[in-house]
C-alpha cells in the first residue's frame, strides 16, 4: 500500500509538470513566425477564402485561448488533433515513428550500462593504475563529443571507408522476414537489425556510457573506503567478493538516479542521430513538424515525450527502494 499511495502521490505532481510543458509548448509552437496554411499550400494556387476554410477547419481563426482550451480538451480523451501538414491524425503518426526511436534510446541505454558499469568498477579498483587513466580519458571524450558528430565520424570510418555497416535505414525487428527484401528467416532479420542499429546505438549512447561510467567509479571508490570494507578486508574477504557483495549494491543508487533522469537527454540526441543516420523516428518527425510549423504535430510530439520523461522519473524513484531499504516511499517510520 505504501508503494502504491506513493505511485499515485507522484503522478498527481505530474500533472501540472505536463500542464506546464503543454502551455510552453502552445505558445511558442502558435507565436512563433512562419504561417502553417501558407506552408501548406506553397507552391499551389488557392483564393483568400481556400485558406480561410483550412484556417477554421483546423481551429486557427480562433482566439489563443480558446485554442488552447480545445486542444487540451481534446487531448484528455486521447485526441491529439489532425496534423495540418500531413492532414492525417497526430496519434497515427507518432504510433508509425515511435517503435524506431524506442528501439534506438533502449538500445543506446543497454550499451551504455554493459560497457559503463564494468569499466567503471575496474577503473575503481584500479585507482592511479593506466587502466584508471585510460578510462578516464574515454569518458572526457564522451561526455565533451555530440552524438552526430560520433555518428558522422562512425559512417565515415566503418560504413564508408570499410563498409562493414550501412549509413542509413533501420531493420525494424518487428516485422516479417517477408516484408524485408533479401531476407527470408527471423535470425537474418534480427542480424540485420543488429548491424543497421550499431553505428547509431553507439554514437546515441556514448555520452550515457560516459556520464554513467565517471559516476560509478567515484561511487565505487567511496564504497571501497568504507568501514564496512576495510573490516571484510581484515577478516580475510576475497577482493572479488568485497567487489560484488559490499561495494557495488551500495554505488547503484546514483546510477540509477543517473539513467532516469538522462532519459530526456538521449531523447534529444535522438532527433540528430536520427537525422544523421537516416532513421524514420519521432526525432525527424519533430524536426519537419517544426520546419513545417504543424503546431498540432509539435505538441503531440512533445506531450508524448514529456509523458515519456515524467514516467521515466517516476519509475527512476521507485526503483530506489530495490537498491536502498532505507528508502520509505516519504513516509517515517
């Protein structure tokens, strides 16, 4: 019951966060320059009384305010409005791009954690030793270097120069063999899942990598110096065992602290890895949404994302109580 009563407690502190990004968002999705139905019929010979048929058919000769009264109304039962720009529904849209941005943030995520978190315990244990220094040094480079331009650096060098990988595209892992040309069985489709999805998962999840790994080596040195340590060390403890039954649950908390709330981090390094790459997501649907000026798009977009993130933080805090019992869930005991 406490988990549950705490559950509830932060969605209810969601929901003026999401109120708060939704009106950000309206205003400066609406104010902002450029007109949608004049981008809508670039390039197409229409009369003043055309655009002012799309104008109130999408809701724009209305006032800000009401506007933005019909869209949240709208929104609560699970309507994200009709894209002006291409004049199909906002939630169609983002169920087609959101499969391959997920499978690109996870995927980034579960490369930074497997590489991160031994290097990081090995880097601790050893302190001032080369291997100390070197996984120093890969993690200035992570954190300081932009995910495209890694992913530009990593389409030259193993797509281009030794074309062991491709450039572009993604193999959703989802789908029937059949429906992929030169494919015919699920191991070669997951195969050529994995080698379209390499390049961009690195370029995406090197920064995770990095900010995870300095994280956990200062947390596994602090554990390492702990009383609790140096008396299993008296009491003749194997080194590998202090490792893994003594220092490294207590250095989890701040990673996991770490990966919750990065999520928006690796969704905004999404929308360029996308674009570098070339990957039908809800990153380059956000950026034509925004060049477009299809401001139905762009709150859909960013309403589900901020959801995403909100819910990411949410999981983030109850997950505390897996790794620290000391955690209550805010109630005393």
């Amino acid at each position: 019951m406490k988990l549950l009563k705490y559950t509830i407690y932060r969605l209810l502190q969601a929901i003026p966060v999401l109120i708060g990004i939704s009106v950000i968002t309206f205003l400066l999705a609406n104010l902002g320059p450029g007109d949608p139905v004049s981008l809508m019929l670039q390039g197409q010979e229409h009369t003043e009384a055309q655009v002012r048929a799309i104008e109130q058919r999408y809701g724009l000769d209305k006032p800000l305010h009401e506007r933005y009264v019909t869209y949240m109304a709208g929104l609560l039962q699970g309507d994200f409005g009709r894209s002006i720009h291409y004049r199909r529904p906002v939630a169609d849209l983002m169920l087609e791009r959101i499969g391959p941005t997920l499978l690109l943030v996870l995927s980034a995520y579960a490369f930074a954690l497997v590489t991160a978190i031994p290097l990081g315990i090995i880097a601790a244990n050893k302190r001032n030793e080369p291997t100390d220094h070197v996984s120093r040094i890969v993690a200035l480079f992570g954190v300081s270097t932009p995910s495209f331009w890694i992913g530009i650096v990593l389409i030259l060098i193993f797509a281009v120069k030794l074309g062991w990988f491709p450039s572009s595209g993604l193999v959703y892992p989802w789908r029937s063999p059949d429906s992929v040309r030169g494919i015919s069985s699920y191991p070669e489709l997951y195969y050529e899942t994995l080698r379209h999805l390499l390049l961009p998962m690195i370029a995406l999840g090197t920064l995770q990598m990095a900010t995870i790994m300095r994280v956990e080596r200062t947390q596994m040195i602090e554990s390492l110096q702990g009383e609790y340590v140096k008396l299993a060390r008296a009491y003749g403890v194997p080194e590998r065992t202090i490792l893994r039954k003594h220092a490294f649950n207590v250095a989890q908390l701040p990673i996991i602290t770490i990966v919750g709330l990065n999520l928006s981090t690796a969704i905004g390094g999404a929308v360029l890895v996308e674009t570098v790459f070339n990957i039908n997501g809800m990153g380059r649907l956000f950026v034509d949404a925004i060049a477009q000026n299809d401001y139905q798009l762009v709150m859909g977009i960013t309403m589900m994302l901020g959801f995403l993130f909100v819910m990411g933080v949410i999981i983030t805090d109850i997950s505390y109580a897996y790794v620290d019992p000391r955690v209550t869930y805010g109630e005393s005991d």
